[in-house]
C-alpha cells in the first residue's frame, strides 16, 4: 500500500527552476540566496527592532512599530468606513447613496484585508507579520527575476536592502500589497513561453490591482495597448480587449470620478521644491523676459516632478535627515534607470512604465506610487550605471596606454 506524500514532503521536491530560479548547485546559484537570505533576514531583523524602538512616520504622533496600528500612510479611516459600506447587507444601497452623495470612493480589497484581520488597536499584529511574509515573498519573486537578467551580487544585496520597501512592510497600507500583486501580474504576463494557466494568473491579478487600487487602470490602459497594436492578435480579439477595456474605463471613471477629482485637486496645492504648480504655471522666474521665465518654469516643473517621483526631495513633513536620505538614495539608480529606459529601442516595459507614471506626473509625485515598478527602473538604472563605467573605463585604458 503506498502511502499519501506529505505537504512538506511534497514541497521539498518542488522543482523551483520551473519559477525562474537557478538549480541549487549552479555556479551563480549562490550569489541568488545570499540576496535572498540578507532580505529575509532583515526584514526580520527590523520586525524585532521597531517592536521595542519604534521610529516616528510623519510626525513624533505616529509612530511606525508592527505593535502600532498604522494611521497615517492609509489613511484607516477612510478604509475602515468603506469596509463597513461593503461588507454591509445593503452594499447595492450604500454604494448608490455613496455615489449620489459624492463621497470619495475606495477600492474594495484593502478595506477587506483591513476587515478579515480585524486591524484595531488591540488587534495589530496579525496584519503586520502577514506583511511581513508579503514582503518576503516580493523580495524573493524580484531577486529571482533580477537574478534571471544577470543582475551581480552587488546590486541583488542593494535591492534586497532598499529601505522604501522595509518601510511599507510596516507602515501599513496598500502601498506593499498592490506591489506583490502587480509582481506576480508582471512575471506571468511577460513570461517568453506563456500557457493558458499564465494568462489566467495575469488576469486574475489584474482583476485583483483594480479592486486595491485605481492606478490599475494604467495598467489596463498597458493591456489593451499590446493587445490591440502590438500583439499578433485577430480582428475579434482586438475587438473584444477593446470593449472590456471601454467597459472598465466607463464604470472606473463613474465610480472613482471624486477620487481623481480630488487627486488631481490635491496637486496643484502641493509644494514642489516650494512653489505650487500654479506658481509654476504663472512663472517663477519674474527676472527674466516674460516668454523666457514661462519656458523655464514649465522646464523646472517637469525635472521637479520627476526628481520628486523618484524620491530625490525634502521630506513633506518634518521627518529626520537620516529618514529622508534613507528614503531618497534609491532615486539615485531610479532616476538613471527613468533616463536609460526611454532612450532604448521600443519595448514593451517603455509603454507600461510610460502609462504607470503618467498619472504620477499629472498628479502628485511621490516616489510611494511607484513601489511596483522600483525593480523595473532599479534594472536599467543597474545597465546605465554600467553603460556609463564601460564608457569611461574604455576612455581611460587608451589614455593610460
């Protein structure tokens, strides 16, 4: 009689190379699980740490600690009164009064997780160890992609360390979770050999992004983009992603209308490197002739908005110099990688990171909404740094010689 495999049996004979992942006895292999092993580890390290040395967020009011239930960063209270509002008896009711009302509406998912976990003062910490695994499990599937496009130790241990994602894994809110969904949405849809369960899992997750977050629709905007123009696709197919996507632009727009309203409210009152859009829009260079100082100023609103979508800007609130600079160093291989992409050949990754950071330039700009594509950017800003060392190194060998 042969007896039934266990769980842990089963999954010590999985067959990782299938996921992207090197064959432990590769020769690369190991330099894949030091990175691996350092995410992990500190991850862990800091869990423990701001258990008894919490750090403060915005303000010394509020304190980041997996301990703390997080006020701040996602906004909880404006989520909490949308979990009530769906998870009701009357969800059809209270929707049609909350649209008619013109409250702000969010989307569905967080406002769940938020609910599931029962996320309240005396009830922090089941959240916050899930967001830990969360965390976890984005570090590994982006090492693992990272590793696949011959990514040296070096920079997998940089990326592994990158303090933007250490500080959402505890700063709750959808910030992490949308990133791990969009990971997985990002390695299934562009896999080079693609099966029909791939196609599902992308659909699945960016079914799931939509429900987290509205900027998915850049995402469904990507979508129909390669559907329609770029894939080999026949003419029903074509037809078909376009009314899914006309169908989902109608009813996201209908249901988030207040929500971008006020997005897009809110950026024209936000500073940028001290003076509002509208002061850039009227001109900030009034010592120079009338047509000059509107083409610097719109010049110097486009390099601020970029730098500060990158994170390389002072801190919003009165956060420390070492909490900003912590924040901020990553821009340094983000905003090269910005620069690199769009001076390469057309690629499809160009047309998604173009769509995902439009609303981020027309918008506010914050380095937070672009978490997801961090390992993207991190990539070819990795190949520009390396494109510039070859050149320079190349300039200074005939030189020497």
């Amino acid at each position: 009689m042969q007896i039934k495999e266990s769980l842990f049996e089963k999954a010590l004979k999985l067959d990782f190379t299938k996921v992207g992942f090197p064959p432990l006895n590769s020769e690369r292999a190991n330099h894949l699980y030091i990175a691996i092993s350092v995410a992990i580890l500190i991850r862990i390290a800091v869990f423990f740490y701001l258990i008894y040395y919490p750090v403060p967020n915005y303000n010394p009011q509020q304190l980041i600690s997996p301990i703390i239930m997080q006020t701040l960063v996602g906004d909880i209270t404006i989520y909490r009164a949308a979990g009530k509002m769906y998870f009701s008896r009357n969800i059809i009711t209270n929707i049609k009064h909350s649209l008619h009302a013109r409250q702000l509406m969010v989307c569905p998912l967080y406002p769940a997780l938020l609910r599931i976990f029962h996320y309240t003062d005396g009830c922090v910490l089941p959240l916050s160890i899930t967001y830990v695994i969360f965390s976890i499990i984005l570090s590994i599937l982006w090492l693992g992609w990272l590793f696949n496009k011959k990514v040296n130790l070096f920079w997998l241990i940089f990326f592994a360390i990158i303090p933007n994602y250490l500080y959402f894994t505890f700063s709750i809110s959808t910030d992490l979770f949308f990133s791990l969904l969009f990971a997985i949405y990002y390695i299934y849809y562009f896999k080079e050999e693609q099966t029909q369960r791939d196609v599902y899992i992308w659909i699945l997750m960016a079914a799931l992004m939509l429900l987290t977050r509205p900027n998915t629709l850049s995402i469904i905007i990507f979508i129909a983009i390669d559907y329609i123009f770029i894939k080999n696709n026949n003419r029903l197919q074509k037809i078909t992603v376009f009314v899914i996507f006309v169908i989902i632009s109608i009813l996201s727009g209908i249901y988030f209308y207040d929500y971008f309203r006020l997005y897009l409210k809110d950026s024209f009152i936000q500073p940028l490197f001290g003076y509002t859009v509208g002061d850039y829009i009227h001109g900030v260079y009034n010592s120079l002739p009338k047509w000059l100082n509107y083409v610097c100023s719109y010049i110097s609103l486009f390099l601020a908005k970029i730098t500060y979508m990158v994170g390389l800007r002072p801190s919003y609130c009165n956060q420390t110099f070492e909490f900003v600079f912590l924040r901020a160093y990553t821009g340094l291989v983000l905003l090269p990688g910005l620069i690199y992409l769009f001076y390469q050949k057309q690629n499809k990754d160009k047309i998604l990171i173009l769509m995902f950071i439009l609303p981020v330039i027309i918008g506010i700009p914050c380095e937070r909404y672009l978490l997801p594509i961090y390992p993207l950017l991190f990539l070819y800003g990795i190949r520009s740094i390396e494109a510039i060392y070859r050149k320079m190194r190349m300039r200074l060998i005939p030189a020497r010689s």
